[in-house]
C-alpha cells in the first residue's frame, strides 16, 4: 500500500485526486487543507510528514486569488513560494516524489502556438511570479524528485470554477457577458487528477522537471461557455465582450495553450479534446443529480 499526501485538500484538483484515490487498490491517500496544515511553518511541514509517512507527495496548495494576490504579494508569495520550498525541501529529504502543481500564468500569453514546457516565462502579474518562483524553489530543494506539473482553465463538476459559476449565473436569470479575447484550453480535473495518481503510482515512468498538462484544442471563456450551457441544455442571455469590458487588477494571458503532447508521449498516451472531456464531465453530473 502505497501512501500519497495530497496538500490543498479542500480545492477542486485536491478533492477530485482524493476522490479518485479512494476508488484506487493499493492506494491511500491523506489529504490536508489549510486549517490542517499550514505550509508557510517549516516546522509544521515536517511534523506532518513524520506523522503521516507519505510515499509520494501531491502539492495542490496555493495561494490561488489572481487579482488579490496583486495587493497581497507577500501573503502570496508566502505561500507559492516558501510553502512550496518546504514541502520540496521536506519531500527530497525523504526521497519522495514530489508533484507540484502550477500555472499557465508564468506565461505572458503572447505565444502563437501551445506553449511548451521549455518556452521563456514571463509572468504578467504577482500570482504567476509567485507561482514561477514556487516552481524554482521546487526545483533547487529538490531536482532529483519534483515533476512540476502546469494546468490552465481548471474546472469540474463540483466546487469553485467557471462552468459552476456560469451555472449559477444562468439560474439567475440576469444577462451574462463573457470575455472573447482570451484563448486556452478548458481543463477537466478529474482527467488531471487521474493522469496524477498514475504518476503517483508509478512515478519512475515520468522524469523530474516541468511538464505541461491539458486537452487538445483551445477556444474563448465565451465558446467555453456557449459549449457548457449546451451541454446543460440551458439558453440564457450571454453576450461576448472583450477584456477591456471587463477589467481586473491583474491581467490575464491573452493565450494559455499549455501543449499536452510531450507530456502524454512521455506517459504512452493521447490527450483528449477539451469538447469530449466537457461532454464526460456533464455526463457525470448527470448521473450524481439522478
């Protein structure tokens, strides 16, 4: 039986992974949210691996609010940062695999094709410079052992994301207006999940360093959300609109492509579209609501 602690248990990726987890033999996994473990406390960081003997590590705590973090880049980087350079530093003094999840946002979207794992970074705002510097710090505390894994435009069935968000925002009833000049690749979790226990499982079939995961094929929040409220059988009033109508405190990548084929050649298999892996997600939803 092989033990996997997952950080940030109580976000939609850590959820889903202990999830899926529970559904897998030889495989227990622990989860720890903040209010169980504060990963800024070195001290903490290392009482909880001594308790809980992990065999490998699952990193989904972050400091995750893109547009706070612009007015609190020390609490970001607090956590982004040296949380993650404890959990490494805790992780590669053990000889445990470590998986650290981060972002698109170390990207400065400008790119004209999905980005690779090697592409120069250049974060545009305080949480992508916070989440580059956690993937450093990952990195130096531990080479031999972290695989540095980035997603974008994550979202499930369940929890805080966009489609939710757009769900409850046609229950409404009011008109929604959503940017069209954003390109990515929506990103089911619970595919990311899964990939991530495989690796878990069997973490000598992917080498350390970054690796980049997603779908195949891209389109707009608006053409994610027309495809969601398709999919839900839902008609509100949705209008596109451009970024410059919705403003935020920190900008956002323009283009967020992550490339997932040098990442599932590695693994012997083939990403799916982001439409079918939508379908399966409200598949799902479909069979917990009946």
């Amino acid at each position: 039986m092989r033990t996997l602690l997952v950080t940030g248990a109580a976000g939609q990726l850590g959820r889903r992974a202990l999830a899926l987890a529970a559904q897998r033999p030889g495989l227990a996994a622990v989860g720890l949210g903040r209010s169980d473990l504060d990963i800024c406390d070195p001290d903490a960081v290392e009482r909880a691996f001594d308790r809980y003997r992990p065999d490998v590590v699952l990193h989904a705590a972050a400091f995750t609010a893109v547009d706070a973090a612009e007015s609190h880049a020390e609490e970001a980087f607090r956590a982004n940062r040296d949380g993650t350079a404890h959990v490494a530093r805790a992780a590669a003094a053990r000889g445990l695999p470590l998986l650290h999840i981060s972002t698109d946002y170390v990207f400065d979207g400008t790119a004209a094709r999905g980005y690779l794992p090697g592409d120069p970074t250049r974060p545009l705002g305080v949480y992508g410079a916070s989440k580059l510097a956690g993937e450093e710090a990952a990195l130096a505390a531990a080479p031999a052992h972290a695989r540095i894994f980035r997603v974008a435009w994550l979202y499930d069935r369940e929890g805080r994301n966009f489609l939710n968000t757009m769900l409850r925002l046609a229950a409404a009833g009011t008109p929604i207006r959503v940017v069209d000049d954003q390109t990515g690749t929506p990103t089911h979790a619970a595919h990311f999940a899964s990939l991530l226990l495989d690796v878990a499982a069997d973490p000598d079939r992917l080498p350390p360093g970054v690796w980049h995961y997603g779908h195949r094929g891209t389109t707009t929040w608006y053409g994610f959300a027309r495809a969601l409220f398709a999919h839900a059988g839902l008609h509100p009033d949705l209008h596109p609109c451009t970024s410059a109508d919705f403003p935020t405190a920190a900008a956002r990548p323009r283009y967020s492509h992550l490339d997932p084929e040098p990442l599932h050649a590695a693994l012997g298999r083939s990403p799916v579209t982001w439409e079918d892996a939508l379908a399966e997600c409200f598949a799902a939803r479909l069979r917990i609501e009946d």
